[in-house]
C-alpha cells in the first residue's frame, strides 16, 4: 500500500509503498476515506516518544471495511466505520472499565501501532464503530481523538449544565471539541487565544466571552478550566478557577513543566486533574453526541499527497479545529 512513513525517530516523512500490517482473528481491514492529523503526528518526528520503526501516522481514521478477522462477527465487509484511538486489551476493559486508558497496556492509535495516512489501515475489531449517522467523511475523521479527550477531561472535571467553563488556547482540535461539547451539556464557556481571529471564530462558535491569553489575568471565575497548553498559560489558569474549582489537564504544547503556588491550592480547595484520552464506553458515548449533532469544527482539508503542507499550517499553530485529510484517489 502506499502511506506516509517515518522510517527514523527523529525524523521526516516520505510518501511511499510499504505492505500492510497483517490482519488478526480480531482485526479490521480499512480502507481509509479520511484521516486528521493530531500533535501526535509533529512528536513522533522529533522521538517525543519514538514510536516503533518504521512508523505510519494518523491516529483518526474513517473509511470502509475491506476484509475482517476470523473471529470478527461484529463488523461486516463494506461497513462504513470510525476507529477508536485508544486501544486497550481486553482484561484492562474488564479490570478497569472506564478508566482503562490507565491501564498499562494502553495504546494510542497511530503512536504506538501504526495509524491511517495510508490506504489501507489495520484495527482491533473492538476500536471500529459504525460512521455516526449524517455526518461528513470529514467530521467523522475528526472528531475521534480531540472529542474523545475533551469529552473525559469534561466528565472527570465533573462538569455540569450551568456550570462555566474556561478553554484555554482555543484553536487546537481538543480545545474546539471542549467548547461545542461543554455547550451541548448546557455549559456558558469561556476561551482564550493569543489570536484576534481566533477570539473572534470562537465567539461565532458559541462562546459567551473571549480574552488574549497573553494578558495577565482573564476576568471570569470558572467552575472548570480546560488546559492543554502549559507553562505559558498556567498562572493565569489556575488564577481563574472559583474555590472548589477543577483544572484538568491533558497536554503542554508551550512546555513540560509548571510551577504550582500551594497556599493558592489548598486555600481555594482547588483541584489539579489529569487527563488522558478516553475509555470505550466514552467512545460510544461521544460517538452518540456526534450522531446527536454536537458541531466539530474541520479546520481545513487537503489530499493525503499534501500531508507536508497541512503538517506545516498544524506546526504554526494557524488552525481552528481538525485538519483532515481526504484519501479519494490514493
């Protein structure tokens, strides 16, 4: 099949031939309509983790079944499907249930296994679930890793109707999915971009007010604060939680490492939560949001051949959503 792949870590991509991962008693055969790029796809270039060599990209994938595992009885050849990017075994499913995605055996689709910028891609039958009714190749390629993500980070935050609720650099696909997810569930949210533009997209989709995330401090008092960008917005996060208030947390694009004042902490009775991508059971219940309605933001598409070009746009940071790839043609 043809893909991009990473035959070094760090490294660059190349486009080329490269044959298909085998298909297991309890894998799925895909052939692939769309994929979304992530983060994921910059850090495995620069071994921020070093995935296994060689490496094929793409942790969101949509497409059709080609083939099926001897044991697959779930799935059908022809199905129209979405992939599940958070791979567990099944005795951590069993063990674990919704907090599988803390189990040991964890993997991220497109991370540690190879993904879905390439013709054909190869997953666990129990990660395929049928293309939401109504929705775009498109939005169903983008919507499963960012959805997934914002969607536990909402439900560990313990996040309620009425409730406000901050996004912190909005722009990214999780901090998008955090909005139009916290306003489904009757959410005034709040977000932050260092971008004009971007406060002003984010008004149009929905949010009750905007503020420079540059500025010192942000004037809102939120039940919920939604990070993933780190050092460089921490203080002014922290600042703008309520006492009692929840941050959650699933990424650092400005850097690793924070400093955390502890009177702050323990005076206000704040919380510090950490986040992960999702279980199966959040999958459903995202993948029924979507069918449900619930807007994802697509930022731009290209064909898969352009993946340098669209890698490009996510590593200046200019979008506003999911970059998807279309693979009509490939």
């Amino acid at each position: 099949m043809q893909s991009w792949i990473l035959d070094e870590s760090p490294g660059r991509y190349r486009w080329g031939d490269i044959a298909p991962p085998p298909v297991g008693a309890d894998d799925v055969l895909i052939r692939v309509v769309a994929s979304a790029l992530n983060h994921m796809d910059l850090w495995v270039t620069r071994g921020m983790p070093k995935p296994p060599l060689p490496h094929v990209p793409g942790c969101d994938v949509a497409g059709v079944v080609e083939a099926v595992g001897d044991a697959v009885s779930d799935v059908r050849v022809g199905d129209e499907v979405v992939v599940n990017p958070g791979v567990s075994p099944l005795s951590e499913i069993v063990a674990l249930g919704n907090d599988s995605p803390m189990g040991r055996g964890f993997m991220i689709y497109g991370e540690h296994c190879w993904g879905g910028h390439a013709q054909l891609a190869v997953a666990p039958s129990r990660n395929v679930r049928p293309r939401p009714v109504g929705r775009s190749w498109q939005e169903c390629a983008a919507f499963p890793l960012a959805y997934l993500t914002a969607y536990r980070m909402l439900r560990r935050a313990r996040v309620q109707a009425g409730h406000t609720v901050l996004v912190v650099g909005i722009g990214s696909g999780v901090s998008c999915a955090a909005l139009a997810l916290a306003r489904h569930m009757g959410c005034t949210v709040v977000a932050t971009s260092r971008s004009a533009a971007k406060r002003t997209e984010a008004l149009a989709l929905g949010a009750a007010a905007v503020y420079d995330s540059a500025a010192a401090k942000w004037p809102v008092e939120a039940d919920v604060v939604i990070e993933s960008v780190g050092p460089a917005t921490w203080e002014q996060s922290v600042r703008s939680l309520k006492p009692g208030g929840r941050l959650v947390v699933c990424g650092g694009t400005s850097g690793p490492t924070v400093e955390l004042n502890l009177p702050r902490l323990f005076f206000k009775q704040i919380e510090i939560i950490g986040s992960t991508m999702g279980s199966y059971q959040e999958f459903d219940e995202v993948c029924a949001l979507v069918a449900d309605g619930v807007h994802i933001q697509v930022d731009r598409t290209y064909p898969l051949a352009a993946y340098d070009e669209a890698l490009t746009r996510l590593e200046h940071g200019e979008q506003l959503g999911k970059i998807v790839l279309t693979h009509e043609g490939n």
